[in-house]
C-alpha cells in the first residue's frame, strides 16, 4: 500500500467533508507512519473533561450537549462478563439486575441488549428469553431509570420464512415490547455477498420483516461490519460461476438503503466499523479496468439519510499500522475517531441513540474492567460539546 498523499488535493478536499482542520489531519496522518495506512484516518480525540452535563444543555463558554442525557446508552455486549458472573462467586455486580444498577449509578439512560442470556445463579435465571423473563428485566430497568432501546437478536434465517422462524419472530416483537423497545435489530449484516442480487433478496426479506415489525409497533434495523461499505461488484467481465467481477462505486448498505421501504427498514451505523471501513475500502476497480478513488464518509451517509439511522454504535480506536483495519478498539473518547464532529455533522441529536461499546472491555485478568471502562466511556460521551464558532 501507499502513503496517503495530501499534496493531490484529495486529502483537502476531504478534510473539508469531515470537518477536520488541516494540522489535525496531517498530524494524524504523519502519525500512522508512511506506507502504513492507505485511506486517511478521521481526526484525534480531544482531551475529555469528566464531567457528565446532566440535565445541562449548555456550559459557560462552550457548545451544546451532543448527545443528551436521555440518549446516553450502551450495548450490554460491551459488559457480557458481568451479566454473565456468578453472584455466588464474586462481590462484583452480577446478572442483569446488579448491572442495571451499576449503569445506571454510572449515568446511563440507554440499554440496548445482545440477547437475554445471564448467569443461571443470577435472580431469573440462565434465560430471560422468554414473557416472564421479558417482565421480570422491564421491572429492573424501571427500578434503575433505564430505557431499552433495542437488541441484537433473532432475525430468521429462512427466507421464505418457514413457520417456526416466523414464530420466533413474533415472540421477539412481544419481549420487544414487554421491554418498551423502540427498536429490535441484530448484530450482523443483511447478507455477507457484494452482488446485487443477493442484496435483493435481502432487501425483500427485510421489507418482509419490517411490514410484521411495523404492525406491532417495532422499527427493524440491520447493523453493520465493515465489509457492509464496502464496494458492490455489479458490472464489469463475469467470472467463470457468471458473476460481475468490477463496481460502479456503489457501496452495499447504500444499495439497501435505496432497495428497502424508510417506513420499514432501518439501520444502526457502527461508526468504528464504518471508520475501518473507510481506511479498508477507498479504491474501486471500475467497469472499464480503471482504478478509482472514492473515501468513504460515514458521517455524509448518515446526514443524507437521517431518518434512517435511529440508532449508533459509538466504539472508539487508535491508530493501527498491523491489524489491516487501520484502528485497535478502545474505550470511547480515549482513541482519535473525531465524535465531536461526526455528532455535529449528522445533527438530530434528540432523534438518534448511540450505543457506548467495547468489544475488548472484558478482561480475563481484570474482572472489574468492563465496568470501570464503561464509566470511563460515558463520563467521555457525556463531555461532548459543539464547538463554539
């Protein structure tokens, strides 16, 4: 790979999208390392005061609040160890309940749930996949003040759906509401294909499923990795199988954007994963052979399609020059992903929900790390302020 050149201009040119200033850009860019990194890396952090602005929409000499208190939330796959502790064998929170409660000590007003599985010693039980279980965890989030806001659950894998994933289904929409759930999604990704007529299908199938989740009341969303921006190959020679082998520049969740209902179908940006996949997929090989720039802006999506992207993932990394996605995981607000801007940039910020997470939290030497960093992450979530012009 190359080092990015900003003498091309093309490094200004998106510096300008992004709303970053040029000795920021450049010093980022210089800090990866020449030849380490081939698309440019999104801004650095700026050092965050701890200090949780509740209830406070301005501060003396400083920008808005970013993101609201009632918005500050975090996937509970981010402290998976803790709800999966055995309060038998530990003092730490353990199950749902205990850390509902510490969450919400930390000031977290937003959960969104990666399935309904704790420890078996926990008060409810090993599942609460269930009505029963579904009322027993509403009553704790009501006794700690908090909200569900949405799971990474069951979507069927079926298509067409065969009656017992279309049951499962259903009983997920009625633990969804039991929970008070806006929204119910999953973890992965419509379909793993870069070819247009698999995202058909996909786009069929989640129109399909958006019409049932629309009936009872639940807005479906999808979530992406980073291979979901990447390029679709949709022209071009075919290979041997008959499949396009070259792209128009389209990249695939904008292709489903535009091939599901926005009264059916939304999305939950990663915004970590959407950055990797700006470092990992900036050049396209064209219909005609040739190769073409194009960066992605994950912020510039999101502010054309607002309406559609409800909820975030807001995880946070540093610098990677070893890893091939550009960025190492980290607590939100101690890594260089610029959130100052990209939560400026895509406005609505009484409309959209980000979700604090750490895939690396859980520690198999430091049992109470996941906790610690999630106090960590909403202390640097509540601090953002826009910047005073």
């Amino acid at each position: 790979m190359t080092a990015f050149n900003d003498e091309s201009g093309t490094g200004d040119a998106l510096r300008r999208a992004l709303g970053v200033n040029r000795r920021r850009f450049l010093s980022t860019c210089t800090a990866v390392g020449a030849g380490a990194i081939a698309a440019p890396v999104l801004g650095a952090s700026p050092a965050l005061a701890q200090d949780r602005g509740r209830g406070h929409d301005h501060d003396h000499g400083r920008g808005h609040v970013l993101v609201p208190p009632g918005k500050r939330g975090i996937i509970l796959y981010t402290v998976r160890d803790a709800t999966a502790r055995d309060p038998l064998a530990s003092d730490l929170p353990s199950g749902f309940r205990e850390v509902f409660k510490q969450l919400a000590r930390h000031g977290y007003r937003q959960v969104e749930f990666a399935g309904y599985n704790q420890h078996a010693n926990a008060p409810g039980g090993a599942s609460l996949e269930s009505v029963a279980g579904a009322r027993l965890l509403r009553s704790w989030l009501d006794d700690y003040g908090l909200r569900a806001q949405g799971n990474h659950g069951f979507i069927p894998s079926s298509w067409p759906l065969t009656s017992a994933d279309l049951d499962t289904f259903k009983k997920h929409l009625e633990i969804a509401n039991i929970l008070g759930m806006d929204h119910m999604g999953t973890g992965g990704d419509p379909t793993g294909s870069s070819y247009p007529a698999d995202w058909d299908v996909a786009a069929d199938k989640w129109n399909a499923l958006g019409k049932i989740a629309r009936r009872e009341g639940i807005k479906l969303y999808t979530h992406n990795h980073d291979s979901a921006y990447g390029f679709l190959l949709d022209g071009g020679p075919l290979d041997a199988q008959g499949r396009p082998t070259r792209s128009s520049g389209i990249r695939k969740l904008e292709y489903f954007l535009k091939a599901t209902d926005p009264k059916l179908v939304w999305l939950e940006m990663d915004i970590f994963w959407a950055h990797v996949a700006q470092y990992k997929f900036h050049t396209y090989t064209a219909h005609d052979g040739s190769t073409r720039e194009k960066v992605f802006d994950p912020a510039g999506l999101v502010a054309r399609n607002n309406k559609r992207y409800p909820l975030f993932h807001a995880k946070d990394g540093v610098v990677s020059t070893t890893n091939g996605m550009g960025y190492d995981m980290v607590p939100f607000g101690t890594g260089v992903i610029d959130y100052t801007t990209f939560f400026s940039r895509v406005g609505e910020r009484n409309y959209h929900n980000p979700m604090v997470e750490d895939d690396n939290s859980p520690s198999a030497t430091d049992p109470a790390q996941s906790l610690r960093e999630a106090k960590i992450s909403y202390d640097n979530l509540a601090a953002l302020r826009a910047r005073r012009r």
